[in-house]
C-alpha cells in the first residue's frame, strides 16, 4: 500500500481582532489543503480544533469537525508513541503536521514526527506560511547571511547572563545574528538582563506580535535601549510571543 503524504501546515501567529482575516497570513491553496485532510497532529487538540472552524469560514471542511481525527504531539509525548502518530500515514492517509504557531517542526515538537517519516520514506511536504524567526531575521536589519536561533534562554539569573555573553561573543566574533525567545511574560526581564550584559555598542532587535495589527518592531543599540529601560519606557511586549536578536 502506497503511504499517505505529511503535510508540514503553517498556523497565524495568532489572530489578534476580527479585523485580519486568515487570508492576510495563510495562502488559499494552503486553507483549501487543510479543509481536505482527515487526520491531523497538533500540539493541542482544542486550538487545532479552534483554528479548523476558523478555515471552515473560508472553505468547507471534508467532514464535520468531530469525525476529523487529531492526535496530540507536545513535549509530553513520549519517544515510543510516535509510532502511533504515524500509523495513519503508513495506512495510506494524508495527514497534516499543525503547529501552535507558525510553522510546525521549527522550535516545535513536530520535529520528531517529520524525521521518523523519513526513516519510514514517507514523503513530507512543507506549505509556505508565517514563521515569526524568520520574519524577525527580515525586519531587524541584521545579518541575515547568518544567524542562529538559540531557544529559550536559561531562567537563572546569572546563568541567564552568562549565556548572553556567550553568545554575544560568538556574535561578535562570527558575524552572526542570534535569535531567542522568552516565555512571554517574561518579556521585560530578558531585555533587562541583556540590557545589563551586552556591551553598548551591540545591535538588539525586539519583534513582538507580527502580523497582527499590534506587531512592533525595534532595533537600537543597548545604550539606547539602557535609556528606554532605565525611563520605563518598556516595548508593549507583556505577555506577547517576542523574538529577541542581537548582532555583536
């Protein structure tokens, strides 16, 4: 039996009022794919539910929402179900990889999934959509030859801060963009820290929001954003998914 094909489905980075609509983020042929599939994986089967009536809006789903099969992936799945996910696929369904954000597989459990496809020679198919790491490397105006993204920073204080020099330096060193996140209600604590252990002269960009109508992107050197910080005069990034990069 032929294997099905796993769909790598873009998701918004979140729908901010009822003013954007899915068309403004999500290309036609990527909604009018989804509405087909059957069988997703998603890292929360209520928000892929939430996001399937969203598209439904736009294009008629293939069955009703209840019949469509979702399957859990997140960080608490372990190693050995993974077999289970892909089960539908070696049975010849199609099946679409959907993200909480973004694009699946990148900072994304998903991962996993994609690369025991390949060892089982599924074919896998990436759709074009939002992904916030990317869009923040196009907006900074720092090197986009090269850069790294780094994940989430240490919560320790000062292992936070050593890290942050740490990668200030290779920044320095090599030329390279560094990119991270933050849980986001500890948005201004990380710029705080890289306030305090950058070097003045270092380039910071702080992208939060984008594509919804609230995005807001700056990049300052640190003595500039020292000033910001140091007036209280704090991006509106509470509690908003931020991508954090600096260039040494």
């Amino acid at each position: 039996m032929q294997t099905g094909i796993l769909y790598l489905i873009p998701n918004t980075l979140g729908i901010a009022d009822s003013t954007q609509p899915l068309f403004d983020v999500i290309p036609i042929e990527v909604q009018k794919l989804t509405s087909n599939l059957t069988h997703l994986v998603a890292e929360n089967a209520k928000t892929a539910r939430a996001y399937l009536k969203l598209l439904n809006t736009n294009f008629s789903l293939s069955r009703a929402l209840q019949d469509i099969r979702i399957c859990e992936l997140n960080i608490n799945t372990k190693e050995t179900q993974l077999g289970t996910l892909l089960a539908p696929l070696l049975a010849g369904y199609d099946v679409g990889l959907i993200s909480e954000a973004g694009v699946p597989a990148v900072a994304d459990p998903g991962a996993n999934l994609v690369r025991l496809a390949h060892q089982h020679a599924i074919r896998v198919k990436p759709l074009v959509g939002p992904s916030s790491l990317l869009l923040a490397v196009m907006a900074s105006g720092l090197n986009g030859q090269s850069f790294a993204f780094n994940g989430y920073l240490p919560t320790d204080a000062s292992l936070r801060n050593r890290r942050i020099q740490e990668l200030e330096q290779r920044s320095r060193k090599e030329k390279q963009t560094q990119l991270f996140i933050e849980t986001p209600y500890r948005n201004a604590a990380l710029l705080e820290a890289m306030c305090l252990s950058c070097k003045p002269s270092t380039e910071l960009c702080v992208a939060t929001d984008l594509t919804l109508s609230t995005e807001l992107i700056q990049t300052w050197p640190i003595s500039h954003w020292r000033v910001e910080v140091a007036n209280k005069r704090m991006p509106e990034f509470n509690k908003k998914p931020t991508v954090f990069l600096f260039l040494g």
